[in-house]
C-alpha cells in the first residue's frame, strides 16, 4: 500500500540570474569593475528586496577567444579576409565580455515574487527558476519541500529508493540503515527490519531472482539473490564457505566430498575413481572398480581373494567335481588357476555331471529308457500307453460321447468327462438347476463357478420378498445394501449408501482407479490440480505422496492450501530444500527430492504445541514443535496440487511452478502414526485411503495440460542382483543377503531389504558384501607389529626389539567377527626384583606412567623404574634416596635404610667368602666382584650370565651386618632371536627360537627349498645364516616335437599342471591321453606316441588276389581278379 508523506513550505528561496555587459574598459581595471557590480547590486536590492532577503554577487571578464580556430579566423580578418557574415562569429569575435552572477535569497512566503526579466541600464537580467531550500530529508516539489517515505533517502532532490541490503524505517532519511552481518532484502524499498532476510549460509548457495521493477523501468531486468529458506546446498564435489554466494566451488580435479552442503575446501577427499586412476596396482590381481564416489573396492581375477586380491585361491578346496570325479588345479595362458575333472568311466562334463546313454531301445509318447541292471533295460510310459515300448492302446473317447462341449478323459477301464462350467452329470447334460432346489418366491439361477457342483446355484427371490425362504418383506437397508463399509440410510422408496473413500456407487460397489500417475511437464502457472472446497477448520492435517522430479531450476510446490485470510494455510513446497508453511510460519529441511527417483513424503501437523513431523521414504527425517501452535487452519479455502498460491485460487509464479511426476496423494485431517505412515509408503494389500482427498478423485479435477500415464506401482520387483561374497533370496515381498564368512552386509539390509510400492528395491545402491575390518591392532610396547591389511584373514606379525622375549602368538588374525585372534602378545625385557619397605620408610615409584605409590605384591620391575625412598620424622636415611633398575637387571645401588639416630648401630661383622651363594645355571661369580669385596671396596659381590644367556632378576649379594650373604634371586635365560622372517610359501617347522636353537624350515607342497632347511640363533639375538627361499617345482618343459603326429594342449610345467595329447587323424595314441607334473619334477608319466590305425587284412578276395602287406592308415591295397573275370 502506498503511504503518506508529509510536507511543509520551504524555508527559503533562491534564484540565480546573470548580467552580460560589453565594458568600454580594461578588464585589468578593477575599480571601474567593482563600481559596476555595487550599482548593480544597489539596483537589486531596490527593486527586489523588501524583508529577510539578501543579494550576492561576483563577476568575471571574459576577453578571450573560445579554441584557436576561430582566432586564427580572427586574425585573417584583421590582414586579408572581409569579414564573415554569420551572427555567430560575430560574437565570438568580441574580445570584452564582462559577466555578473547574481544570487537572490529570501525567507520563503505565499507572496514571494517569482522572477523571470529585469531590465537594467547595463542590459537585461536573466533569472533562473527559483530553488526551494528544504530541510534535510526532505525534496522539493511545487511549492512544497515533500518528505522522503519510509524505505527511500534523499540524495540531493531526489527520494533514491533503499537498495538490496538496506532499509529505512523513518520517514525523511538521507541515508538507509544496512541489514545486520549476513542479512539482506528480498525487494529494493525495505521498510523494517523484519524485511532483513538471512543469506544462504556457507554450504549452501542463492540462485537469481527477479524483481519487479518500477513502470518507468519496466523493460530493464533487476535480479537479485535468493535469500533463506530459498537456498540450496552444494551438491556432491561442491563447497562453499561464504554467505550469499550465487554458487557453489568445485572440489580440485579428482577430489568429491561426502555429502551434500560442504563449507570449505577441507571436505574435499580424494574420489574413488582418481584412487583407481592414479594407483593402477593397488589390486595386485585384481581390477579396481568404483563402488561409489568415495569407496572402490578390487574385483579379483579368478583364482585370487583378499582386500586388494593378494591372495591365491584354492579353487579345488571344496571339490566340484560329481559322482566321484577328482579335482586338479592348472594354469591358463595368462597364468590364472583353473580346474579340471578328471572324470570315471562312463561320466563327463566340466563337473563330471553327464552320464553316457548307453540305452538301445527306442521308447514311444515320451516314454524314457532305464536301465535296471547291467545292461537291462526298460521304457518308463507316460500316463496312457504301456507295452514294451509304451504303444498306445484303444480309445473309449470316441462318438463325442461328452455334450456341451465337455471334454473326454480316458482312463484304464473307463472314461471321464470334463465339463464345462455350469454343467454336471456323467455326459455332461444336466444343470444344477435341473433338480429344482429353491423353494417357493424364488427362482433359480445357474452360476458360473470353475468347478460346478449341484450347488451351483443361488436362489433369488422374486421382486417384494427376501429371507432364505423368500418368504419376508424387503427391508431396503439390509446389511450388504453397501458394500466396503459403506453407511445405509433409508429412504422411502430406497436405500442411499454413504460411502467411504475411495469407494462410490449407488451400493458403493465401485472403486475410483487409483493406478495411475500424474505428469507435470511444463513451466506453465496453468497446469495444475484444484481440488474441491475444504469446508472444514482443521486442527490436524496429514499429507502423503509419491513424487520423482529432476527439475533443478525451479522451487517447485507440491501441495498449496490457501484461503482468503493467509495464502501459506498449509503449503509443502521446493523440492531443492523441503520447506513446510502453516498459517505463514515455516520451517526448512535440508531434504533433496530433485535427484531423479521416486520418494515418499509424508508430512503431519497437529495445532496442540504446533508439533510437526516429516516422513521421508518412511523414515522421520525432522519433527518439533512451535510451529503455529494452538491455531487451527481454516477451512473455506482451496487445495492445490502443483502451484503455489500468492492468493485464494490464484496468483501463480512459473519459479514455484512443479515439474515432475505425482501419484497416490492423500491428505487426512489426522496426524498419522508412524504405521499408518509405513502402510501408506509401503502396503499394496491393505492401502490406507485420506479421508479428506483420496488419489482416486484427483484425476477429474485437472486443470491445463497434464498428462495422465499408467502406473507401475504395486507390481513384482525384478529379481535382485547377485551380491559378490554372498547370496540373496527373496522370500514373499523381501530380498535377504547373507554374506559369505568373514563379510558383513551393510547395515541399512541387515533385516532384508524390501520390495517398495513403487515396484523399486529399496535403497538408492545395491547392497554388497564388504570384508570385516578389525582395524590397526594397535601399539606393542617395547615391540612392533608388520602388516599394513586389517581386513578379514589378513595378517600381522608381532615381534621384540633386542633384548625383549614375545609371551604370546607372534601371529594375529583378522577374524570373522571383526577382531584380531588370539589375544595380542606382550614383550618381557629384563626386570629389576622388588624388595620390601624398609622400617620407617614409604616408597614412591617412578615408571613411564604416572607415579604411583609401591605396592607390597609387586615382584618385578620394568628397566629405567626408579624408586624414592623417604623417611619417616624421628629417622634418618642411610643409602641412596633414590634407586634405578638398570638395563642389566640390576639395581644401580642398594635399597636403602631408616635408622633412628638413638640406636646404638653394632659393628659389622665380615662375611665369609666361602659361605657365597652359588652362581645360577649357565651363569657365574665375577671375580672382578669378589676381589673389590676382599679389598674391602665394597660389600657386594656380583653374578653375570654365559654368552647366548640374559640375565634375569637380582644379580647380586651383598653382606648384611649379621656376617650373612643376602639371596640371589637371579636366572640366565637363553637370548631369543624371535620369529623369522615369512617364508612365501612355506612354512617353519619349529617355533622356539632361542640360543642355540634351529629354525627348520619345509616348502608347501609343489615348492621345493633352495637354501639350508635350518638356521640358527646367535648369541646376539639375530639368526646367523641367510633366510632359504621355496622355488616351484618344475618338470622338463615339452618341446614343439614332443609328440609326432600329434599335438600337445598345456603350455605350463609347474608342479599339478596337467599337459594333454591327442593324435592327429589317422593315428591312435598309445599311452595316457593325460600327465600331470609331480611333486618330485617329473612327469606322472612318459609322453604317449601317435601310431598309424590298422585296418587289419581285408579277407580273401573270391576268384581274385589282393596285394600289399602294410594295412595302416595311408597304405593302400590293389586287387586283380583271375584271368576271365573282372
């Protein structure tokens, strides 16, 4: 609506005039100037002026020429040239031009004069047209000084109206206020703050839209921004990290990201298919293939399994071959494992499937041939024929002895007649009918069933009567008048049927097609569906629907309810962003149905607590409440499928305008629960229908040009597709998927995956069979751990930097519930042996965790723990305060004492080195040791350990005052070397490696050892010999003439290949058509040979001679008869 502006008179006026005068003097001569302007401006304020009115004035001589052209003309004229005659240069030739600026300023009033000419003795005065001084914000208009509206601010004399980002909300502004940080308007004129919309955040990004301009303007385009809700987010490999940004920034070549509405580069990851691309042998036998954007996955080459196809397969583990057939593996030309069966006597087939027929006779009518013993045979007869070779045998169907068309069955001693429906009997000659079964009032009438009985038939009483007997009066409301629940109401004559939807009909027998869908092709506001009045306030509103759109320029409105007081009553609409109005308040999703496929959305509001709900593909995507809560939408309004109301029933925009595909609309006015909500996105049996607008109506209330098409919901999914590592099934309406061992199938199909209504699988990819994943099996102090593969059967290998021993299974297996198996290992170094607490002291202990206080159960401590020793009051220390277990074992000083300073400390008696406690096994006394202590250096003596040995606890005594040696507690333990390295395809016989020991090694069969089977370990830690190798087993290679006359099929010679002869025409092989090569190099047999058929002699020639004595294949053989014959 426009608004008033309010307006006052100026407070002053002013007008400007000039005054040119052609002095007769100098313009160097200032007085005679000033005495010109004075008189001039005595003359003015005269004739002028009468109160609050000021005159100013200023001058300038003007006595030059305007450019050098019309000075050059000057001064031809003055030599040559007679003078031109224009009016024009005439003026400019004047040298002497004295001009006067006058400005006139008066207070403003009704009687102001308005100047134009004034005659002056000098020449005529030339006012300009008078100038309204207004006050700031304000313009000037006619007499008046006009106020700027609200959403305009004047610049100079003109009211500007706000731009996009701005807004004024006073009256008479010369600037607008700037929206808040990351705010802006819809429209140029904003008036409030309210009108400062959020921009699209990062994320997402605007698209254009165009406003209206004003009339003058009406052919220039201004387009703006989209503002929140209207924003849509970046799609997959799209970030955008500011606000109100127009688009979205790609990922760098071969990078994605995860999802939708990515904010910064930082998202972008590196896509499946560049992995594939850029690492080629990332599957070692196998070929990399996209999964989707971010996973690949490796499709083995036959023979291999593993995460990256790093593993043979033992294609012969589960013996396909049948009836007996024995499994060996062979190489193909390019390397690959195959297998072959050999089959027994009599089968054949790739799996040894097929039996030879070995059966002479020649059944009849399909019969089949058995053989019951050996070399017995029979015909098994197909229903009607016997005899030895199942011939027919004499007909009793003949003469057509069935009437009515029936059909004629023969039997062993007999026939049978099939008959049509509607008629019995042995010929087929009677009707049910025929026996006059109903009483009285009623008549017979013969049904059509598919297996007719002498009940097939009812009994229809005649007009005015009913009951089973026919003998009562017609009630006209009895309880099958309507049908599918319909509502009897009676009436005088006749019964009325109410019926609920979608059902309609005099008996409510019919049912409105809902089998089709609706096809919203074009950008056009015509095309839409209006359904009738809604006549009723609603304080709930569900709505259910089917769509599938592609479209990505427009907002698109699914369901627009409007009425005279709001048109947002309740609206569904843009399918880049779903956003959700009730009584003009919204809420926004960031729910994408633009992408091509078919979605289910359900949408529900209830007015108690405003609370809402939105259902996609049967899952709760956003619910809250607040939205327009305790309001009721108000009924009288209508409901529109397809646009979006900007008023009651009209008022359509092209950008809110749907493109694409509905179907199986239904809006109740009840909030559905959550199964109603299922049943509806997924029951073809027993469909729920809304009770305010049900599918079936739609069609006959279409307006413009839609397209009806049928629908191919509710029809039998295809078969699933084969998942890798697994199987499927479908049972009833479900596809289940189990994986095979040690592989888990997603977790959105883990309870099966379902046939939808839309006659889809469920899920937008298929699902697929992914090997479990037990992760890094983490860190190993004082040790480390080989192997980069995590996944199912993959393995790691656990071992002990020097010095430390493995306590566990050095191997760990990814297994088939996701966890490494067994339990990881722990590595043991040397230990310190803890002592006990000194009277009057407390321990702390210092490790590589916190500190801790000691504990009295502890027997051993780990190399560099460090224990402080402090001493209660009243006590006094003796020894070092702080003890460290060194890498010997050992402790660097001996634990200390707390003595009280008042008792009396005896003199120590010397022990005797005699009495020294024995060295441990493999170890001995260091004599370095004992002859400190006779030297009375010190009181300890030391123990050490054999070379290959570590020492292992305390490994020292020293004399205590009472003349006593303290315990040694010390053991020598062999060095170990740890587990050697992997050995492909082998394995280690013996797993103690320890000083001294021998690692035996033996090759996995078809490999042979090449190296020494054994190593040994050094006193150093390390196996002293080089690791062997296992090399496969070769047999001699067979050459081009290995076989003459023949050929030879198998190009391959390692161990279980399997070469094959055959000879060529004419020859027969003597020998194995089949060799295999052995686990000892050698052939399982010597090549076969290729020798010429013999057809034997050809018998005597009656009254002739045969010659020739070689009878193999290429001989040939002459005859001659006896002389008079030929």
């Amino acid at each position: 609506m426009p608004e008033c502006s309010a307006n006052k008179y100026p407070k002053e006026v002013i007008q400007n005039a000039t005054i040119d005068i052609e002095p007769d003097f100098e313009c160097s001569e200032a007085d005679k100037m000033n005495e010109i302007e004075n008189d001039l401006q005595s003359f003015l304020t005269n004739e002028i002026c009468v109160d609050n009115c000021t005159i100013s004035t200023n001058s300038k001589c003007l006595d030059e020429v305007s450019n050098e052209k019309e000075e050059e003309i000057s001064n031809i004229i003055k030599r040559h040239a007679p003078r031109p005659k224009s009016t024009q240069n005439k003026n400019k030739r004047r040298r002497k031009k004295f001009r006067i600026n006058i400005q006139v300023r008066e207070k403003y009033s009704k009687d102001s004069r308005i100047l134009t000419k004034l005659d002056h003795k000098s020449g005529s005065i030339v006012f300009d047209q008078p100038q309204f001084i207004c006050p700031a914000g304000y313009i000037s208009k006619r007499d008046f000084c006009v106020q700027c509206p609200r959403g305009t601010y004047q610049v100079k004399n003109k009211c500007l109206s706000c731009e996009f980002g701005f807004y004024s909300s006073e009256h008479g502004v010369t600037s607008c206020t700037p929206c808040p940080q990351h705010f802006s308007t819809r429209k140029l004129r904003s008036k409030s703050i309210t009108e400062c919309k959020k921009q699209c955040p990062p994320g997402t990004h605007a698209r254009k839209k165009a406003v209206k301009n004003p009339r003058r303007h009406h052919k220039k385009i201004i387009e703006r921004p989209t503002l929140e809700p209207f924003c849509k987010s970046c799609p997959v490999g799209y970030y955008q990290d500011e606000y109100g940004q127009l688009e979205c920034s790609p990922c760098p070549k071969g990078y994605t990201t995860y999802g939708y509405g990515s904010t910064n580069v930082g998202e972008c990851i590196e896509s499946a298919e560049e992995i594939c691309l850029k690492s080629k042998n990332i599957c070692n036998n196998g070929k990399c293939s996209v999964r989707d954007r971010i996973h690949y996955q490796c499709d083995c080459f036959e023979g291999y399994v593993g995460s990256h196809c790093e593993k043979r397969k033992e294609i012969c583990r589960n013996n396909p071959c049948q009836n007996g057939g024995s499994c060996v593996v062979g190489y193909d030309n390019t390397n690959q494992p195959e297998y072959k069966c050999m089959c027994f006597e009599n089968y054949f087939g790739s799996f040894c499937e097929k039996v030879v027929n070995k059966c002479k006779l020649k059944c009849m009518n399909g019969g089949s041939c058995f053989e019951y013993d050996d070399n017995q045979f029979m015909c098994l007869c197909t229903e009607g024929y016997t005899g030895e070779l199942c011939e027919p045998e004499t007909p009793y169907c003949v003469n057509d002895i069935c009437e009515n068309n029936g059909t004629c069955l023969e039997k062993s001693t007999t026939y049978e007649c099939e008959c049509p429906n509607g008629f019995i009997g042995k010929r087929c000659h009677l009707l049910p009918c025929d026996f006059k079964p109903c009483p009285q009032n009623a008549i017979c009438i013969n049904t059509n069933e598919d297996k007719t009985s002498r009940n097939s038939y009812r009994c229809v009483c005649t007009e005015g009567w009913s009951g089973e007997s026919c003998n009562t009066k017609l009630n006209f409301c009895s309880p099958n008048s309507c049908k599918n629940n319909g509502t009897c109401t009676n009436l005088p004559t006749n019964f009325e049927c109410n019926c609920p939807k979608p059902f309609h009909g005099a008996n409510c027998e019919n049912e409105y097609n809902a089998n089709y869908s609706i096809v919203f092709e074009r950008f056009k506001t015509s095309d839409y569906v209006r359904l009738p009045v809604l006549e009723i306030d609603l304080q709930e509103i569900s709505v259910c629907l089917w769509l599938k759109v592609t479209d990505n320029f427009n907002y698109g409105t699914l369901v627009s309810y409007a009425t005279r007081e709001n048109d947002n009553a309740f609206t569904l609409t843009d399918y880049t962003g779903l956003i959700m109005y009730v009584n003009g308040q919204y809420i926004a999703t960031n729910v994408f149905l633009n992408d091509g496929i078919w979605h289910h959305v359900c949408a529900t509001w209830r007015s108690n607590e405003g609370i809402y709900q939105v259902y996609i593909d049967g899952n709760l995507r956003q619910f809250g409440s607040g939205l327009s809560a305790n309001r009721l939408i108000s009924g009288n309004g209508y409901m529109i499928i397809g646009q979006e109301q900007d008023t009651l029933g009209g008022k359509f925009s092209q950008a809110e305008t749907f493109v694409g595909r509905m179907t199986l609309i239904d809006i109740w006015s009840k909030v559905l629960t959550k199964e109603d909500i299922f049943r509806h996105y997924h029951d073809c049996v027993n469909p729920i229908y809304g009770d305010l607008y049900t599918w079936g109506e739609f069609q006959f209330h279409i307006q413009g040009n839609l397209r009806i098409e049928s629908s191919h919901f509710c029809n039998e999914c295809p078969r699933p597709k084969n998942v890798f590592n697994g199987q499927v099934e479908v049972i009833e309406n479900s596809a289940f998927y189990k994986c095979n061992e040690g592989y888990k199938i997603g977790n959105d199909f883990k309870n099966g995956r379902k046939c939808l209504k839309s006659s889809k699988w469920e899920g937008q990819r298929e699902p697929y069979c992914r090997r479990l994943y037990c992760g890094p099996p983490g860190f190993l102090k004082n040790g480390f751990i080989h192997g980069t593969n995590y996944y199912f059967e993959d393995q790691v290998i656990c071992g002990c930097v020097y010095g430390y021993n493995l306590i566990g299974e050095e191997r760990l297996t990814c297994g088939k519930y996701g966890k490494w198996e067994p339990a990881k290992p722990k590595c043991i170094g040397p230990q310190c042996k803890a002592f006990k607490i000194p009277a009057n002291g407390k321990f702390t202990v210092f490790t590589e965790t916190p500190h801790e206080e000691y504990k009295e159960d502890i027997t051993m401590l780990d190399v560099g723990t460090q224990i402080e020793i402090t001493c209660k009051e009243g006590t006094n220390l003796i020894g070092e305060s702080v003890i460290t277990c060194q890498d010997e074992g050992v402790w660097d000083n001996d634990p200390p004492v707390c003595e009280s300073p008042y008792t009396t400390t005896p003199k120590p008696i010397r022990c005797s080195v005699d009495e020294l406690p024995s060295a441990p096994e493999h170890g001995y006394l260091v004599e370095e040791s004992l002859e400190a202590y006779q030297n009375e250096v010190t009181k300890t003596v030391e123990y050490n350990c054999n070379i290959g040995f570590l020492v292992e606890g305390l490994n020292s005594s020293f004399c205590r005052d009472d003349g006593s040696w303290s315990d040694v507690d010390v053991t020598c333990n062999r060095v170990s070397c740890g587990y050697p390295s992997m050995l492909d395809h082998g394995f280690v016989v013996q797993k103690n490696y320890l000083f001294g020991d021998e690692a035996i090694f033996d090759c996995e069969t078809g490999y042979y050892l090449n190296g020494s089977s054994s190593i040994s370990c050094g006193e150093n830690g390390l196996f002293e010999e080089s690791m062997p190798k296992c090399i496969r087993i070769t047999c001699n290679a067979p050459d081009a003439n290995a076989i003459k006359n023949g050929k030879v099929y198998g190009k391959n010679n390692f161990f279980g290949d399997i070469l094959r002869f055959e000879c060529d025409q004419g020859f027969i092989l003597n020998g194995s058509s089949f060799i295999t090569c052995g686990k000892e190099g050698v052939w399982s047999s010597e090549f076969p040979e290729c020798r010429k058929i013999s057809c034997g002699p050809p018998g005597d020639l009656d009254n002739g001679f045969s010659f020739g004595r070689s009878y193999k294949y290429g001989n040939y053989i002459t005859f001659e008869c006896k002389e008079g014959l030929s």
